[in-house]
C-alpha cells in the first residue's frame, strides 16, 4: 500500500544521493535520477520480485538500467535496498553490494560506482550498459533466457521459472538500431516477460529531443506487437503502479511504458534542460533543489531514519518469502525430477554434461579444404546433440551459414529452443550462470 509522507522520502533520498554523489565527483548525470527516482521506487518497492540478500536467486526478476548514463540512480537503489555483494566464487557477503563509502566514490577509479554500470563490478547489475541500446538488447535475450527456461524445465505444479524482465531505456535508446532489432524479435516472439519503461524527458545531451527526434515511437512499437500504455506524471505513484498492473496482467505481448519525466525534477534554472543531463547541478543549484524538495540545504549523503527500514518492509520481505518459496518448491522439483534439476546445477555452475564431447567430427587434411561454415555447422549440430542447453540462432540464413538444426538439438523441442531471426548466441546459459 502507497504511504505518500514515506514514500516520498525514500524517493528524494534517492534524488539526494545521486545529486551528492555527481557533485562530489564534479561528473556525472544527476538528471534522470532526479526525474526517474518515482518510476524505479514504485518498481522495486511494490513489483519486484527480487531478495537482495541472495540477488543471484535464479527466478528473480530482472531490471536492467539501458540508460547507463543514469548510473547513480541504480546505485543508490541497491545502496539504500540493503543488496549484498556477491565474490569471484558466487558466493553472497554480508558486505553491502554498494555501500555508502561506494557512492561518495563514484567515477572514481577502483571504486564499485563507476559512471556507467558494469556487471562485473557490482552485483544487482544484471548487465554493463552504457552504449545506447546495449541494455535493451540484453533485456530481450534475459527475457528469451527466461522462456527457455520455462519451457525445458517447468513442469505441471512445478512453475520453476516466471521470472520478469523490466528495462529503463530512454531517447537515446529506442534511437538506435539495435533497440529496434530486438524490440521486433521480441514482438515476434511475444515475450510477455519484457516490460520496457521509456523516459520520455524530451532532451537529450545538445538539447531538446525535437532537434533530432520526431517519429511517434507507441505507434512503432504497437507496429511491433507490443501492448503499449503511458504514464502522464513521472511523479504519480498510483499511475506508476496501474501501469506496472497492466504488464502484469497483458503477459501476451511485451509491454512498452512511456512515462512522461521531467530531467533534472526540481531544479529551478535546470529541469527540462540539457544543463541538468551531463553535468553537475553545481553547489548552489542543489541547495535550491534540496529546498524545493524540504531537505536539508546542507545536508550530503543523508538517508533520513525510516528510509532503509522501508525499503526492508517492501522488496526486502516480499522478495526474501518468494524466494524461501521458490527455494523450497525446487527441493520437491529435485526430488521429482533429479536429471532436470542436475541438468540445472550444471547450468549455474558452468559445467558441461557428462560425454559433452562424443563423436564430434574430425576433419582430415584436404587440398580443396571445407568451407568453414560446413566443418562449423557439422560441429555445432553434433555438440548440440551433447549439451541440452546450446542455444543459437542465425538471421534467416539458416540454408547458408548452417546453424543447429532443430531436429538435431537433442532435448530441445520447445518453440524457444532455437530462435531465428536475429543473431542470438548463447544467453540461456550465460544470463542463468553468471554471477
């Protein structure tokens, strides 16, 4: 249940953290977090289902910030969320993922805060972003990754994996090429799963957005098979989780929400401008912002009493009893089915079946040699008949580059075992094994 007076603390102190952490780097964006802190708070506090005391629990959701530039919105996220620091062998510390000391560390070198997220840096990043696009792109193979995985190890009363996959773009995202490519593939594929939340701020780095960017982004999207809704005011909770709502119960297609944001919220000389996208709001610019928003004038880095024990009292407990529940639902599944559940193990761990490399081909010295993509194609179908879990794609040129024919892929026979269309390699099993 929304409760504004607290709620809306958690949400400037999401704002004030990453306006601190870009001043005292003297770089940085503090923009978008100052205009997205309702559109992510809402998301974790009320939808997410994610234990940030284990955030490698495999059904987790997954968010995925494709605006990298934005960086400090998902530290301060994970900082004031309580997400623990997973090391090299996979294993969760009692250290806090980002500390405090991380954030008054930002962009600095060594540091777990760097201007964009990195994935092996910081764990609660599911993935580096930073290139326009790139998150978007790995959005759809976690959401494909998440199909998969339903598809080959869900079996009746055992729902394993269900697992959503949500993705702040913004302008600069759904510009690029890339995002278009899987945003189609994944329209095609009516990955329910996926839900995109477009920051429409209207600016970009040079300026107003209008200079370089006028198409009507719903109607493409709609053109690509996805349910499209809009948020009118980044700052309404209640419109924030009828949207969230919506996703949740239109699981057809993936969902697009374009939320109308103001950057640089509460800045008197610097909302809606490109001043407040790529640089600091300066000293006493963020005294005025911290007056307009009643906070402490002076007061740097400060997380008000309430903050933390909130955000324990929303995705800290919701997330903690779905995974207690997943967790024992996969004991019953081990029992029950022990080749699936060793076939996962595997998975996670980065271990390849027993006999992965029986009767593969060998090719014997020819002077008219082979092309490579037979001797490849030859190879990877006969891999394929080893290892369950080798996944690949080729964009409709299946007939020339020879990829795994789905009649050779043993034990994948599900619609999402292969996917065509777009070149899409591997991510089952890197986005279930990585750390």
């Amino acid at each position: 249940m929304i409760q504004p007076n607290i709620d809306q603390l958690c949400i400037n102190t999401i704002r004030t953290l990453s306006i601190d952490a870009v001043q005292q780097a003297n770089s940085g964006h503090p923009g978008a977090p100052m205009g997205l802190a309702p559109v992510v708070y809402s998301l974790w506090q009320y939808f997410l289902e994610y234990d940030p005391a284990d955030p490698l629990w495999h059904n987790r959701d997954r968010f995925v910030l494709s605006a990298g530039h934005a960086s400090m919105l998902l530290y301060s996220t994970l900082h004031l969320a309580g997400v623990r620091m997973v090391n090299a062998k996979g294993e969760v510390q009692k250290e806090l993922s980002v500390s405090m000391d991380e954030i008054k560390r930002f962009r600095q070198i060594g540091s777990r805060t760097p201007g964009h997220p990195e994935s092996h840096l910081t764990t609660g990043v599911e993935t580096t972003t930073g290139p326009l696009g790139q998150g978007c792109g790995n959005s759809v193979g976690m959401a494909i990754a998440g199909k998969w995985l339903a598809a080959n190890f869900n079996r009746p009363g055992f729902e394993l994996f269900d697992f959503r996959v949500f993705t702040v773009c913004g302008d600069g995202d759904v510009m690029e090429g890339v995002a278009g490519e899987v945003a189609s593939i994944a329209g095609h594929l009516k990955l329910g799963n996926l839900c995109w939340i477009y920051d429409h701020n209207r600016v970009t780095l040079d300026g107003p957005a209008s200079w370089s960017f006028s198409e009507d982004v719903m109607t493409r999207f709609i053109g690509y098979g996805w349910n499209v809704t809009r948020v009118a005011d980044a700052n309404d909770l209640l419109q924030l989780s009828r949207a969230y709502e919506y996703f949740l119960k239109h699981n057809d297609q993936p969902t697009l929400i374009v939320v109308d944001s103001h950057i640089g919220y509460g800045s008197p000389h610097k909302q809606d401008s490109y001043e407040a996208h790529g640089e600091p709001l300066g000293e006493a610019e963020v005294k005025l912002v911290k007056k307009f928003y009643d906070w402490p004038e002076d007061a740097k880095f400060l997380v008000p009493d309430g903050v933390y024990q909130r955000f324990q009292e929303g995705v800290g407990t919701r997330g903690a009893e779905a995974h207690a529940k997943w967790e024992a639902l996969f004991s019953d599944y081990a029992k029950k089915f022990p080749d699936l559940a060793d076939r996962l193990c595997r998975m996670q761990h980065r271990q390849l079946p027993d006999g992965w490399d029986k009767n593969l081909p060998t090719f014997a010295a020819d002077p008219k040699g082979i092309a490579t993509r037979e001797s490849s194609g030859k190879m990877l179908n006969a891999l394929a008949q080893n290892i369950p879990w080798l996944m690949g794609g080729s964009a409709d040129l299946a007939k020339s580059n020879r990829p795994i024919s789905r009649s050779k892929a043993r034990g994948n026979s599900s619609p999402m075992s292969l996917v065509a269309g777009t070149c899409i390699s591997a991510c089952v099993s890197t986005e279930w094994a990585r750390p």
